[in-house]
C-alpha cells in the first residue's frame, strides 16, 4: 500500500497523510455536491432533460477529477462552473434557440481554451503575475468562498435599499448553519491537534444528526418559501429515495454527443453571434481556471514561494481535457472549484483527495438519494464559512502593505471579486487597475510584458461581456 501510494501520488515526497487526503475529498465532495442538481437545474431551462444532465455533470466531474487526481497528481476537483452554465442557458441559448448549437459552441471553445492551456501561453500568463497579487487572489478567494456560505446560509440576504443586509436570525437554516460553524471553530482552535484536523467532518456530521431531529421532532416545514422541498424532513428523505428517476444513472442518453446532429452544426455556424460567444466562453474558461489554480495552488503545492507554477502543465492539461469532453457528453464546460481549497486546508498535498473526490462524483450519478442531505446549504455553508476565512487570513498577512499600490489592489480586487459575485471578474479589475497605478506612478518598467497582455486582453473580455 505505501509503495503504491508513492508510486502514483509521491506520499513521502510531498509528506502526505493518508487520513487527511481521504477526509480532504470527502468534505470537498460533500461541499460540492449541490452542483449536481444546481446545474441540472439551469440547464433544463434549455430544455435539456434535467436527470440526464444531472448524470452527465456527475460523470464527467468524476472523470475529470480523476484525470486531475492520477495524472495532475493535485487536490483539485473539477466540476461544472457555475457562472459559465448560467451564460450558456440565458445568453448563448437565447440567441440561438437550440441547445445542441449552444453546447456545440462551447465544445468549440473548450477546443480552443485546451489549445492556449496546453501551448506555453497559458503558463507564462501565471508566472508574470507578482507573487503578491497571487497572495491577493488566494486572500480574495477565501473571501469569496466565505460570502458562498454567508449567503447560502441565509446569513447574508439581499436587500433592494442597502444590496446585501444581515438575515432572518429566527429563521431555523440560519441558526443551524450558525451552530455548524460554531462547531467547526470550537473544534479548530481546540488543543486537540487531531480534532483540529477533523474539525470540519465532524461538525458537519453533528449538524445533520442534529438537523434532523430537530426538524422532525418540532415537526418544522417541510418545504421553503419557494417550495423547495427541505432535505432533513422525513417526508422529503422518503421521497428522494423512492423516486427511480433520482437511482441508476438514468437519463445521459438523452443529452449525450447531441451536439453531433447535422442541424446543431447549422444552427451554430449561421449565426454571427456565434463567434463572439466562442471568444466570450473561452476567457471566461480561462480567466475563472486561472484564477482557481492560482488561489488554490500555493495551499495545493502547485505554486512555489516564488510565485511560480511546480509541475503545473500537468494540472492544466487536466483541465483542459475537461473542457474538451464536457459538452459531447451533454454538460457544460467543468473547471477547477474554489472549493478545492477545503481539502488543502485539511492537509490534502495530493491528487488522491481528488480521486477521492472523483469517486463519490461518480457514484452521486447512481445513488444521489444517500448524498440528498448533505446538499442542504445549512451544511455546507459551514465548511465554505470556515475554510474561507483560514485562506482569507493565511493569504493575506503575506501582502506586502507597505508598497501602497500592492495595498489598493489587493483593497480593489477582493472587494471586486465580493461584489460581482464573481473570481474571474475581480481578478480581471484589479489587475487592470494595478497596471494602470503602475503606469502613472512611472513604474510601468516594473510589470512584465505578460502582464500588459493579460490587463489587454481583460479589457476585451468586459467589453464583449458589454456588449454581447
């Protein structure tokens, strides 16, 4: 067993725990499961069959992961990007009216983001960032996987006056997602070094037991506002699992290498549009991967003190294969999850917390009813809470404050990345704004021509998402 695990996962080399590689996919997994039905959900707005999306996310997520786990030999787990799905059902499918065309366009796309992914380009992008900004995106990252659990524990909610204000504090989600992150601190900053390390799977598996009794002994609703049925009531437990279309990886054949079919082709290639969504859908697929490796990268190994990537072709040949399969087997473009980072912060340093990860992913496609409750955001927004806040304040003390143009970019980016909701958007300001401080304090001779590009090519990216 130890001379396999260093044979495929360099156990010894990079000082892995076994337990920690395990746990680390599992609780990533765990927190990443809402995709599933998430995106099933979006895109059957297309009209897509949604259990055969659900299928088709979960299995290419799985392959992925895989790939990334044993070749990449990373804790990165792949999945479908959420702002991306979002764009292919509203925008990309808007236009064309068929979403064969669209998924047919984002197969281009991915085509082409594995092309500049696997050529030097993508690498020397990374590289020419400076080691501060990339402690800027790690810290924004924790910020943002924070604010995913704020929200999605109803903590912080929208408000047509102030945009975001304090939640609902009678509302019984709020208050379970309250008692889990408490758990998880409790357990964190014990003395205890080992519950500290499993502070995160035990709290949310406490949560549970304890949501469910609740729930059932108080007799609470079953169902949300929106009449969304609530995972921990019994009667939704028994309607999951007796529902058939929810076992057996039903449905993928009804969504699978569809985009192959003559009138997709036709569809796709007549309309003008077209051309600018394929350009739009590779920057995004770039910008959000970049972004997520960068983050995540120095807590997963792949990025060294230096700033620089370690065995990173790998890790984005992994990716890239990712964005070339998804859409022939009916899904859209998977990409490296910020939620990766929760395993490196349990002490995952290699690709078989991925694996780990891949597997459950692979099984959610047949047997999702025994994974139901782990989806109810009262639970994973807890591991999200708290993990965010360790990157946001691991990263951040590395940022050299002195340097005040380093100081406003990390100011600009992170509340950037906070409220557009989005990575890949506040990555993209803060550096178009580092570059032109830069500029105008003469300092220009400083950034690398790399950079410039980079800053270029983010200014098309928001005006084709202006314009398109």
């Amino acid at each position: 067993m130890k001379n396999l695990l260093n044979k495929l996962f360099k156990f010894e080399e990079r000082k892995a725990n076994l337990t920690s590689e395990i746990l680390g996919g599992l609780v990533t997994f765990l927190a990443m499961i809402y995709i599933l039905p998430t995106n099933a959900a979006i895109l059957s707005d297309m009209g897509m069959d949604a259990s055969g999306v659900f299928v088709a996310t979960a299995v290419v997520s799985a392959i992925v992961s895989l790939v990334m786990g044993l070749y990449g030999n990373f804790p990165i787990v792949l999945s479908a990007g959420m702002g991306v799905n979002a764009y292919l059902a509203y925008v990309v499918y808007g236009a064309l009216g068929s979403w064969q065309a669209a998924l047919l366009l984002m197969f281009f796309s991915g085509t082409l983001f594995a092309i500049i992914s696997l050529s030097p380009l993508r690498r020397i992008m990374i590289d020419a960032i400076p080691n501060d900004i990339k402690y800027i995106i790690s810290a924004g990252l924790g910020a943002f996987i924070a604010f995913v659990g704020l929200k999605g524990s109803g903590f912080i909610v929208s408000n047509p006056a102030t945009l975001v204000t304090l939640g609902d504090l009678t509302n019984p989600m709020l208050l379970l997602s309250l008692f889990g992150v408490l758990l998880v601190i409790v357990f964190m900053f014990s003395s205890n070094k080992r519950l500290n390390q499993l502070a995160i799977p035990i709290a949310m598996v406490i949560t549970v037991v304890v949501a469910v009794a609740v729930w059932n002994i108080f007799n609470l609703p079953e169902f949300t506002a929106a009449g969304v049925p609530i995972a921990f009531h019994f009667n939704s437990i028994k309607n999951i699992f007796s529902d058939p279309a929810a076992w057996g990886g039903q449905g993928l054949e009804k969504v699978a290498f569809k985009i192959f079919e003559k009138e997709a082709w036709g569809t796709a290639l007549r309309n003008p549009s077209s051309y600018a969504f394929i350009f739009s859908l590779v920057l995004v697929n770039l910008f959000d991967t970049t972004a997520t490796i960068l983050a995540v990268g120095r807590g997963a190994g792949i990025i060294d003190e230096d700033g620089h990537m370690v065995g990173g072709n790998k890790v984005v040949a992994a990716d890239a294969f990712g964005a070339v399969i998804c859409a022939p087997l009916g899904t859209s473009t998977v990409t490296s999850f910020a939620e990766s980072s929760i395993a490196a912060e349990m002490g995952a340093k290699t690709g078989l917390a991925a694996v780990v990860a891949g597997f459950m992913f692979l099984l959610s496609a047949f047997i999702y009813p025994v994974f139901y409750i782990f989806t109810e955001p009262a639970v994973t927004s807890m591991a999200l809470i708290s993990v965010g806040g360790l990157i946001f304040v691991g990263n951040l003390k590395a940022v050299n404050f002195d340097d005040r143009i380093i100081g406003f970019t990390a100011f600009f980016t992170i509340m950037f990345v906070l409220l557009t909701y989005s990575i890949s958007d506040g990555l993209g300001l803060g550096l178009i704004l580092y570059v032109i401080m830069m500029l105008v304090s003469k300092r220009g001779k400083e950034v690398k021509i790399p950079m410039y590009v980079v800053a270029s090519i983010f200014i098309i990216y928001f005006v084709l998402k202006a314009l398109v």
